[in-house]
C-alpha cells in the first residue's frame, strides 16, 4: 500500500468527543443504509446544472443546490461564520425539483447539499484522498451533531464507499473496513466526522450523486426510521 494516513493527517485534528446530540441510529457504527430510492431523477437534473471545480475525495466537481447563503459555493460554511445547517437553496435547486423536494422532505434542518461528479479511480488512487470532515465547526454543543446522506444517481454496483472507524489517535482502523456499493438508488446516512472514507470508483464514466449535510435530530431519527434500513 503506497499511502496510508499518519498523526500528520489534518484529518487527525478534527474533534470527535462533543456534547452535540447523537442519534442512536449511526452510535455502533456510525453508518445506517436505507432502502433503495423509491423514486427516479430525470438526467437532467444532475447533468444540467452548472458545476464547480472544486476536489475532495479525488477528481471531483460539485454542483451546490444548497448553501451557506444561496451563492453558487462550494466552501465550507465556516468561511462565512455558520455552521453546516440552515442552508438557502441556489440557482441550481430550480433546476432539480425531485431532489429539491426529496431533502425537504426529509424534514431535518440541512446544510450543504451538492451533486458531486466523480471521475474513476481505483483504490490506491482513492486512499490518497482517505479523509475525515469537518462538519461541526461553530455548532453549538447544545444542538444536533450534524451528519451526511447520499442517494446515488448513477449506477456504479463495482464501485463502492470505503469506510473505516478511527481510534483513540482518530487514525483508522483497518480491521473496520467497510465497503458499500454504489448501485443506482443506493442510500445511506454517515457520521462522516467519525468514519474515515473515500469512494473507489471503478467505473468508466464519472459518478454522480447527491450528498446533503443534515442535522442529528429526533426528526431525523424517525426519518431514518420510516426508511426501512436495510443491511449491506
């Protein structure tokens, strides 16, 4: 293996042990899959909206349907002094109105929510990317620790989520892999502050999907509830 993180990660600096709410869903493993999406979303709603260049997890680029304040940006929401909830939707939600509508109605306050495009990499090239976020900066102790879902848009079933949990150094564990496939419809909440991950994508084609930083919540909770989580 020709990467590995060490305690020089940045990843290693991001805090873990807080006083935020944490649903009982993701506390074994800090992962949940759903049900595959009941529904369908047009092409169009994820090939026509406009793109940034902006990397993380590989060669990537997103498009914002939602952000700090409404503006086509894909930084994070500290850069202008919030935490990753209360989002404005952008330009590009009128141009998805069946994913607009399938993050309202999940009912939880949410933060940034994008289209990421990604191109092929293998597992090598993915590893260099192995990472933590940062979705809790400024999020007040008193409030819902915030955490990620994905539906996938394209059907990729050989490429997967690699996940892995971390220890008392926040390094990860090997002996914790997980792999989740990445077929069309795939869904899934991550405590994506907690688990080291990075897609390998072993397609031809880029990867499309939908990933929406939600708040931990008793909604959220029943959400997950009414999702009828099923076993990877």
């Amino acid at each position: 293996m020709s990467f590995w993180p060490t305690e020089q990660h940045w990843s290693v600096e991001i805090p873990l042990d807080t006083k935020h709410y944490r649903m009982p869903q993701l506390a074994e493993t800090g992962f949940v899959a759903l049900a595959p999406a009941n529904f369908d979303v047009p092409e169009e709603e994820y090939l026509g909206l406009e793109y940034m260049d902006w990397k993380s997890g590989g060669d990537t680029n997103f498009a914002p349907l939602a952000s700090a304040d409404g503006e086509l940006d894909c930084r994070g929401f500290w850069d202008k002094g919030k935490t990753d909830k209360d989002a404005l939707w952008t330009s590009n939600a009128e141009k998805a109105p069946t994913l607009k509508r399938y993050v309202d109605s999940i009912g939880a306050n949410f933060g940034r929510v994008r289209i990421i495009k990604l191109e092929p990499q293998d597992r090598e090239q993915a590893l260099k990317s192995f990472h933590r976020d940062d979705n809790n900066r400024f999020n007040p102790e008193n409030e819902g620790w915030v955490v990620r879902t994905w539906v996938e848009l394209t059907d990729n079933p050989e490429s997967y989520m690699l996940l892995m949990d971390l220890d008392d150094r926040h390094l990860p564990i090997a002996e914790t892999e997980r792999r989740v496939p990445l077929p069309r419809g795939a869904r899934f909440v991550v405590d994506t502050q907690r688990l080291w991950h990075v897609v390998v994508h072993n397609g031809t084609g880029p990867r499309y999907a939908l990933i929406t930083s939600v708040e931990s919540s008793p909604t959220l909770s029943e959400w997950i509830d009414t999702q009828v989580p099923a076993h990877v």
